[in-house]
C-alpha cells in the first residue's frame, strides 16, 4: 500500500513502521539499515581477511610472511652479488690504468665516499687517501679489503654489501689513481707510509 503523508511523503504508513518504540527525551528513532551495498562490502572485506590470512600468513597453505620475506630476499641476493673479497691485485692495478673504470670510480666516489673523504681524496672526516700514509694498508688489495669491510667503530661504512661488486672494483681503482696527487689543504698523514 501506497500512502503520503501532508507533506506529500510516500510510504508514510511504511516508514511509521520503521519508528523504533523507544523513545530519548521525546525523540524517537528510525531504525535504519545499513544499505545492501555497504553491507556487502563490509562483508566482501571480511571474506578477504579470511582469504588473506591463509594465503599470506603464517597458518594456512600460504608460505608464511617469513618465508615470503626470505624469498624476496634471496632474489635480491641473486640479482645482486656481494663481492667475494677475491680480487687479484694485477687486475685492480690494471684498472688504475684504465680511464673508464677510473671515471666510474670516480662517480660512485662523488656519490657515496666524497661526503667524508673530499672530491679530491685529502680527507675530511675520513683519512687523506691520496698520500702514501695508510692506517690499514696500503697495498691495492689492502685497499679493497678496507672498503669492502669498513671500519665500522672508526665510522667507516662496509661497502661490500652496498656497492655491486665491479662498482667496488672501480671505485678503489680510483682511490688508487688519486695516490700522489697532492690536492690543497689535505689532512695530515695518518699511519704508516707504504711503498705500493
Ligand atoms: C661516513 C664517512 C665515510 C664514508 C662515507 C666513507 N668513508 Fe672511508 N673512512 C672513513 C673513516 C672515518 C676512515 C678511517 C678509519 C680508521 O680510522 O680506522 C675511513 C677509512 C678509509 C680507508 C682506509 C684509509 C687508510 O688510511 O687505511 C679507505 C681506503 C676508505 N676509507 C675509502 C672509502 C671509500 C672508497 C668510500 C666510498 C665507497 C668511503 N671510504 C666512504 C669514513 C668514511
């Protein structure tokens, strides 16, 4: 049945129905459903969770978030190999000789080492790399050995988990090529002098 009411409102008789009995200081209420569609995504978002904990989480037929975790990992491992730390000197001191591994070396020195060792290698928060004075050795290898291990406790980061290993490669050839070239307002000599 179709009614309206004085103000031209239909399904009066309908919506009277829907008047909950209860009654706050006069004030009465509709009871008024949630529309189908909220209800159902509301729903759709808990069928979901079900679905997700078991497929994703750690019960249920899913690898688990660990192993997922582990997984990506292990891809990002493969796609980028720590260097070994094997790296024959004849091949870093051919290198040196190289400009275009020397240019890159070059870049990735602006980009990660100059902030504490300057452009030019004399030295700011890290020790002046470009005189014959080495506090862990100055051999080429020794050299590679220091940048890929760091010194942690001094402030020096690893770069062999951060740089790929040729990258590695390169920039110690740099580093190499900047021995003796005497840049202004160095830091003073630290360690001990080594003829390479
Ligand atoms: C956050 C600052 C910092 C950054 C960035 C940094 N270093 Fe160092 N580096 C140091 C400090 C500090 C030392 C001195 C360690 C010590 O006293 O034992 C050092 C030492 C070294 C040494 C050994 C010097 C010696 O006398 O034996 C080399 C080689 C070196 N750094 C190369 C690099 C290279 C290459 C990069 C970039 C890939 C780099 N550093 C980035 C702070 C830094």
């Amino acid at each position: 049945m179709s009614t309206q009411d004085d103000k031209g409102n239909k399904d009066f008789a309908a919506t009277n129905e829907r008047l909950i009995e209860h009654s706050y200081d006069g004030i009465q209420e509709y009871d008024n459903p949630m529309p189908r569609w909220w209800l159902l995504t509301f729903a759709g978002t808990i069928i979901f969770s079900v679905i997700y904990v078991f497929n994703v989480g750690p019960i249920g037929n899913g690898k688990g978030r660990v192993a997922d975790y582990d997984d990506d990992m292990r891809k990002f491992a493969a796609a980028h190999p720590a260097p070994t730390g094997t790296v024959s000197a004849d091949k870093l001191l051919a290198m040196v000789k190289d400009k275009e591994e020397v240019h890159e070396g070059g870049e990735e020195f602006k980009k990660y080492c100059a902030s504490c060792h300057r452009m030019d290698g004399g030295g700011l928060i890290g020790p002046n790399l470009t005189d014959n004075a080495w506090i862990h050795g100055g051999q080429i290898t020794d050299i590679y050995t220091t940048v890929m291990n760091g010194v942690l406790e001094k402030g020096m980061p690893a770069w062999g988990t951060m740089l790929k290993p040729e990258q590695l490669e390169q920039v110690v050839a740099y580093v190499a090529s900047l021995q003796g070239s005497n840049p202004a307002n160095p830091k003073p000599p630290q360690g001990t002098p080594v003829t390479p």
